[in-house]
C-alpha cells in the first residue's frame, strides 16, 4: 500500500482570556487594573525530517491540536504561550488546502518549516481599558481562536536519477545490485507496487536513486496508479529509461513510456534522460541493440546496455551516471506552482442579512467575529464598549437603515441579541 499521501485535520491553540484584576497592597486601598493579557495559542508547524521518506505516521493519527495559551494573571502578569505543535515530514511534501486544492507550502529542505495555522491572539486584561474617564476597567476580553484546516500532503521523493519503464524491465533489480535497496523483486508484472529509494555509493560520492513501479499506457490518466507513481520522478534530475531486453518490441515499449511523460508533464517529458537497455545477456536483447543505439542518437540521448542480474556493465553505467549528474545544473526542487496572495478586505468590512425567516438580522465581517468572540456580553461595561465599536464602524446605522425595530434579534456572527437602540 502507498503512504505517500494523506488528508489530516490540523487545529491551531487558542488565545487565553484577559484577566479583569485590580492591584491590592498595602498602602494601596484603590489600586489600580492589574489584568494580565492572556497568552497566545500555540501554531501548527511543519517541519521536514530528513530521516523520513514516507506519510505512514499519518495512517493511524488525522488530528493534531496546538496547545493552548494561558489565562493573564493579576499583577499584570501575561498568560504563558500555548505550546507549538512540530509536525515532522519527509523532504518532497506538498501541503495543500483539502476543500480548493491551493497550494500552502512546499516543503523539500531539511529542516525546513512552515507555519500552517497560526494560534488565536490572547485577550487583552482590563489594565489595557484604563483611560482617563475610566480609571478602574471592569472589562477584559477573550482570547481568539486558533485557525483550523483541513490539509492534504502529497509527497514527492526527491532523487537524482528516476528510473522508468515499463512492468518487468528489470528497474527494481538495477536498484538491489547498486544500493542497499532491497524492494521486492519476482519475474512477473507490477512486483513493484510503491516506490523504492536507493542510494548508490562510488569512490566517496553518493547519489540517490528512485525506482518507480512500472509504467503501463494511460498511465498519465491515472491507469495503474499512474498518477501517484509519476509526481514522484517530477523532482529528479535525470531520468534513467531500462528497457526490457527480453521484451518482443523494446522500442515500441520505449516510445510508448515518452508519451505518457510527455503527457503528464511538459517539464517531466524536458528531463534529461539516458536510454538503458537491460538483460544484454540474452540473445535477443543483443539483437535489438542496434536499433535502440541509433534511435537515441537520433534523440541526442546516450544509450548503454547492462545485464542487471550478471552486472554486466553496472559499474561502467554508474560512473556515467555521476559524469552525467556533474554536467548538469542544480534544478530548483519547488514546484512551478506558487502560493497565490490576495488583498483581503479591509477588516471593518461587514455584511447585513436580514434572516429567511423574518425573525431577525444576522451581520458578519472579520472584525464583528473577533468582537462577538472577545466580548463578555454578559458585563455591562464589555457590552457597552462593543455598542461604541459598532456605532464607529457604521454596524448601528446601518442595521437601522435597513429597517431594524426595536425588539428585533440580531445576530453579530454567532451571538444572539436584542436590537434596543
């Protein structure tokens, strides 16, 4: 089974509430606000481990909480932080929002990181309201929220030469013979059912090597898996093509592989690539050789020929394949694709709706949500601060403009009230 993809719920910690306190020493019988600011909620981060080269920690866990920030304290004192929340990764992960498909972060160096949602802002504590008409604030406000998503992961591996084919080409005995790699290897189709990294040692250098399962026609379509086995030679630096010597039309084969690249990618179908023909220890590999030399020279692309399972040739084709890898420049491992940054609206932008049913108002806008969430509507000085607001923002005379009466429900996002100005 593939775990190179997973759907996860991630939540970051919430602001904690203000504190309304008031100083009360000694010598000091009307001390002033003392209430500490709540804390801010922790963030979810995405950090990449390069030790990881798969999403299977994501199969049994889909939830993962930040934590959240602590109450302010008397004496001015701030409520500690919530705690982060480290997600670690594979290099190669793409996190996507789940609902639109938009990219949020492209995550291929390790230990890079990056902030996925972002923890709720503390409430302020009343020593923030004091003013000159009001010396003793009995209100204080709630902490945020911490933003909360559903997100995809999409890893892609990062190697320096993808191996491609056709079934049984002989790709995942090539990755045994050079590397440590041990993938599953039999003499049938589609042995290989999920990607295989290598790494091939020579002479103090090192390069990693994926094998990719099979490719089969209609594979850019998502035939076989096609989709989830091709993303993954999208970062590789050079394509290596083993064509099956035993097979009756290795040509054929070859061609066939090329256009399911081309079709699948544009950037995929430009890779540098070198021709492989395996098995050259049957007879009837060594008679196709020929005719696949001359058509990679008439692509302008190199042609070996091995035996994956005598080694015939193995060494000579990896000193070629670093020779190959020295001559080409450093590709940018981030995808084409960007994040894409709107302006927002302006944060005192609201909404009036006037309710299906007839039974009163509901008005929305970033501002009215963080003003309905911080409130204590139950505290006549909070409840009259938030009128004040909402007379400056125009929220009052535009609800009375549109036709709001006395005794009518107004919803200011999620809280109910009843309009009485």
């Amino acid at each position: 089974m593939l775990f190179d993809e997973a759907k996860i719920f991630v939540k970051a910690g919430d602001g904690g509430d203000g504190m309304v306190a008031f100083r009360r020493e000694k010598f000091v019988p009307y001390g002033g606000p003392a209430g500490g600011h709540g804390g801010k909620g922790g963030d979810v981060i995405f950090q990449v481990d390069p030790q990881l080269n798969t999403l299977v920690h994501f199969k049994k866990r889909s939830h993962f909480k930040a934590g959240r920030g602590e109450r302010g304290g008397g004496k001015n004192m701030t409520g500690a932080a919530g705690e982060d929340r480290i997600i670690p990764v594979p290099p190669g992960t793409v996190i996507r929002h789940a609902e639109t498909g938009r990219l949020l972060a492209d995550l291929t160096e390790a230990d890079q990181q990056t902030v996925i949602v972002h923890g709720g802002q503390g409430g302020r504590g009343n020593t923030a309201f004091k003013s000159s008409t009001n010396q003793a604030p009995k209100i204080a406000e709630r902490g945020l929220p911490g933003e909360e998503l559903w997100i995809t992961l999409e890893l892609k591996l990062i190697a320096d030469v993808g191996l491609v084919g056709v079934p049984n080409a002989g790709k995942s005995t090539f990755l045994s013979v050079v590397s440590a790699a041990r993938p599953k290897i039999a003499d049938y189709p589609f042995t290989t059912l999920q990607p295989n990294l290598g790494v091939v040692v020579m002479e103090h250098r090192s390069l990693v090597l994926a094998d990719i399962p099979g490719l089969i026609e209609g594979a850019h379509e998502g035939t076989g898996l096609g989709h989830q086995f091709l993303r993954h030679i999208e970062r590789s630096r050079l394509l290596l093509h083993l064509l099956n010597g035993a097979a009756p039309d290795p040509l054929a084969e070859f061609e066939q592989i090329n256009q399911e690249l081309t079709l699948f990618s544009q950037k995929l179908a430009q890779k540098p690539q070198i021709v492989v023909l395996n098995k050259i220890d049957l007879p009837q590999a060594q008679a196709h050789w020929p005719a696949i030399q001359a058509r990679a020279q008439a692509l302008g692309l190199p042609a070996y020929q091995i035996s994956a399972v005598t080694q015939k040739g193995v060494q000579g084709l990896i000193a070629k394949l670093f020779e190959h890898l020295d001559d080409l420049p450093q590709e940018e491992l981030f995808e084409e694709e960007m994040p894409v940054f709107t302006l927002d609206q302006s944060k005192d932008h609201f909404e009036i709706e006037k309710l299906v049913d007839g039974d009163g108002w509901r008005v929305t806008g970033p501002r009215i949500k963080q003003l309905s969430i911080q409130t204590y509507w139950g505290v006549d000085q909070a409840a009259m601060r938030a009128h004040q607001i909402l007379e400056k923002m125009g929220v009052n005379q535009a609800l009375r403009d549109a036709g709001v009466e006395p005794g009518d429900t107004v919803f200011l996002h999620d809280v109910e009230l009843e309009w009485a100005w």
